[in-house]
C-alpha cells in the first residue's frame, strides 16, 4: 500500500529503534562562518576533523545511516558554544567529502541555507548531555583504560562521547560521570576520533540490527 502525504502535513516519525548518538567535543572549531574552505585545519579549528567524523558517522557504501546522528559541540572563537548536529534520517543534498560537508557547516553558521537534517543551537555541551540524559540515553565515554568494547553489552539508546586530538577536558568528563554512564576502550591501538567512529559502528553492525522504522514526511511516498 502507498500513501503519498499532503504538502501541509507535519512530519512525523514512528520510529521502533533508538539512534545510533555520537557527541564531538571540538576544542577549537569555530564558531562563525569565518573560515576558508581552502584551509579547514587552520581558518576552521581543524573542520576538516569534524568533517571526517561526521563523514564516517553518518555514511556508508552508497547510502546514510538513517539510524545515526552526530552532535558537533564547536568551542572555538567568536562565539563558544554552538552545538551542530547531523541526523542521518533527513540529511539531504549532503555530499560525503571533507569540503562539501564544512561548506554545510559554513552555510548554517552565516544562517544563509536551511536543512532538514541539520540542526544549530547555541548550548553548551553540558546543556546537550541533560538533554540527552532526560531522554533515557546511556553515555559511552571513549577512554583508553576503558572496559574493552567487545565485553560490553551495549544500551539499546545510547550515546558515545568523544573528544577531538585534544581530548576531552576533564570537568566535562566528569559532568557526564553525573548520568549513567560506562567508560569503553576500543583496545591498545590510539585512533583518530573519525576512526574511533568507524569502529564503534563495525561493533554494532556485527550485532543483531533492531526492527526497520517508518519515516512519513512530507510529499513522501512510503511502501507498507
């Protein structure tokens, strides 16, 4: 059966899984659209990091994870701190490369181009974690001496918390230790935060998926 929406109805989502959350503490990524695409290290607070990390959270061969999100917590200057996040259930006209992802982010910062799969907010990455937290979301501080991940049984809503090639400052850390929480390792090798990323969903994907879920929205046409 098809059902094609009308143009004045809401979006809803009737979801039956809960997202796959990645959170980015991101030290120096700037907080205006003031940054040169030509030079995403520098001019952007290392956005060419951020673009990898939101590159490997929400892609895979050919398609997005519909089942994934990434919240980007920018704390660099003008204007510290700005929470950008990417769901991948509505990303549209997003390309999976380092420029074309800072370009997005570029564009919601100077407020010129909207889109549906990604959100700015000017709240602190405290603010995010109560948030997250009074949605029944379990967090996952990434931690070298961690519980190995592949003794943990994972929450069905859960968040993972990482920090850039800085790191996680420690008052931070400790603000999440408030909420339930685990620290997990992903073994004695050092990754990149965009690898750390790739890993943890290989560590999900060999577990069983949960249940597929309906997106209706708008001018949609779903198969049932």
């Amino acid at each position: 059966m098809r059902l094609l929406l009308s143009r004045v109805c809401l979006s809803v989502v009737k979801r039956t899984f809960a997202m796959r959350q990645f959170i980015l503490y991101a030290r120096k990524a700037v907080t205006s659209s003031d940054f040169s695409l030509d030079d995403l290290p520098g001019s952007g607070g290392r956005m060419d990091l951020i673009a990898r990390c939101i590159c490997n959270a929400l892609w895979i061969s050919h398609d997005l994870r519909r089942d994934a999100c990434i919240h980007i917590v920018a704390c660099g200057s003008p204007n510290p701190p700005v929470v950008i996040s990417f769901y991948g259930d509505r990303l549209r006209n997003v390309s999976p490369d380092e420029r074309n992802i800072a370009a997005w982010i570029k564009k919601v910062l100077a407020s010129k181009k909207r889109n549906p799969g990604i959100r700015i907010r000017k709240i602190s990455f405290q603010q995010l974690i109560a948030e997250l937290a009074s949605e029944g979301n379990f967090f996952y501080i990434l931690h070298e001496k961690g519980r190995d991940i592949a003794r943990v049984k994972l929450k069905e809503k859960r968040v993972f918390v990482l920090g850039d090639h800085i790191g996680l400052p420690g008052k931070e850390e400790k603000f999440v230790e408030r909420f339930e929480h685990e620290k997990i390792s992903l073994g004695t090798t050092s990754y990149l935060a965009s690898q750390c990323i790739t890993v943890l969903h290989y560590e999900m994907d060999k577990k069983p998926k949960p249940r597929d879920f309906t997106r209706l929205t708008q001018d949609k046409k779903i198969n049932y």
